[in-house]
C-alpha cells in the first residue's frame, strides 16, 4: 500500500486524491505518506479536510499537512500555523517562517525580528532576515544595521545581502556597509558588503539624504494609549491561543476573529514606531 500511495504522488495521478484524503484521515501507519502523496499531486481540495489534524503528534505526518497548507495557500489555516514561531523545535520554527512568508503576515513582525536576534540556529537567523524584508521592506533597516555588527559572520552577510537587495542609500545603510568593509574579519562578509556599496553606488559622502518614513496614522484612543502594551500583549496570547480551535466548522468565525486580532495590533504596534 505505501509503495502505491507514494507512486500517486511520484506520478502526480490527481484523480486518486479522494483516496488519499480517506487514507490521511484513516489509516494509522499510512497517513503522512499519504499527505506527502496529496502534497505532490497538488491537491489544494485536501488542505480544508485535513487541517483539524493540524496538531497530530506524528511528526511526519504534521510536516507534510504544513506543507499542504502552504503549497495549498490555505490561509485559513494561518492561525493554526502561526504558533511554530514558537516551538522548541529548531526546523519547526522555520516551518512557521515559511508560513508567515507565504501568507505574509504581518502581524508576526515582532516575533521573526526577535528570530533574527537571538534564535539559537543561525540558519533559521539568517532566513528570518530574508522573511523580514520580504514583509516590512525599508522599515527593516535599522534591524539589518544592528545586525550588520552581529557575532554571527552568516547573519552579518544576510544583513549586506538584504540591505543591498533594498535599494535604499541611506547614511545608516552607507556607514553600516563601508564599517564592514573596514573591520569585518570574514572575506565573504568584506566581499558582499563591498558589492552592495558598489552596486547602490553610495559612499559615506553621498548619502546625505535618508529615506522620509512613511507618516503613521493612529487610530489608537488617547485613554488607552498608556495600556497600549499590556492590550497589545492580551491580543497577541489570544491570537496564539486560536490555534486550539481546530473544528473546521467554526474555522472561518476563527479567521474573521484573527483578522480582528490582527488589524488590533497593527495599529498598536504603529505607536511604538
């Protein structure tokens, strides 16, 4: 049986996806082979059945459903998804960084810059640097000049990498890439620096100007402005606790709720900028 069910999805046969979806929900010993083969015939259909089985214990089978999701683009699967951030788990935070990339959420800014600084696997460092840029673009600058200085010769190069991916020739960038240049004891980190000096072709002479920051709207009431960060650290446990609720019938009331959430403490974070 399992050399067949990794045969409909070596082969991508579409049409068996109905008994790959019975096989998932019912078949101990079978099933993460069985959402590995749906992984790869694309069987989107499948990620809206299958996602009350989202916290099954099995790690194989746990992994390829999060790989169903994301490939599926189910988004609404993202507040069962998004607590991988949190895992002890070193690949299973980097699982929720693929998730918070691919459904760019936002409202999990503060966790992967945090990610960047000091999570223990400096690869997943250096890939939650990528994924914040790809989510707040410029306004991930003053991060990557603080890590332009990191202990980490992997992170420092990601920070040169994405500064120069940026565009943005301001004094900040300019003086973070020409002190690399100057001090940095890895070639590579020396190397890229120079070529992102090179290519937003800058020095610390010509970048005069900064990039103007985009004006913040606050839609926060002045009387609650001085709890602002306690409401904003309640919103954020019940966003994190929504993905308990696993029920698909009540998967769409848990979206609107996160979308809430969401909207809540964007606004919140904008008083801290």
């Amino acid at each position: 049986m399992g050399v067949l069910i990794e045969a409909c999805g070596r082969f991508k046969i579409a049409e068996a996806a109905p008994y790959l979806i019975e096989i998932a929900q019912n078949r101990v010993g079978l099933r993460g082979k069985a959402v590995g083969a749906l992984v790869e015939c694309g069987a989107s259909e499948a990620a809206p059945i299958l996602i009350k089985m989202i916290n099954d214990p099995s790690l194989t089978l746990r992994q390829n459903l999060i790989q169903l999701m994301v490939k599926s683009n189910y988004r609404d699967a993202l507040p069962l998804l998004r607590p991988l951030l949190f895992e002890q788990a070193s690949h299973s935070r980097r699982m929720g960084l693929t998730v918070v990339d691919t459904f760019v959420d936002t409202v999990s800014v503060p966790v992967v810059k945090e990610i960047c600084l000091s999570d223990s696997n400096p690869y997943n460092r250096i890939y939650a640097v990528q994924v914040l840029v790809r989510l707040i673009g410029t306004q991930a600058i003053p991060l990557l000049v603080q890590l332009s200085t990191d202990t980490n010769s992997g992170v420092r190069k990601a920070a040169a990498e994405e500064m120069e991916k940026l565009g943005a020739a301001t004094p900040e960038v300019a003086s973070a890439l020409s002190a690399m240049i100057q001090s940095d004891g890895d070639v590579e980190v020396v190397e890229v620096a120079t070529r992102a000096l090179s290519r937003l072709n800058i020095t610390l002479q010509d970048a005069a100007l900064a990039v103007p920051q985009q004006r913040i709207v606050s839609l926060v009431p002045d009387e609650i402005r001085g709890k602002a960060g306690q409401i904003l650290q309640d919103l954020n446990q019940w966003q994190i606790g929504l993905s308990a609720f696993t029920d698909p019938d009540t998967l769409n009331e848990v979206n609107e709720i996160d979308r809430a959430l969401t909207t809540l403490q964007r606004h919140l974070q904008n008083l801290e900028k």
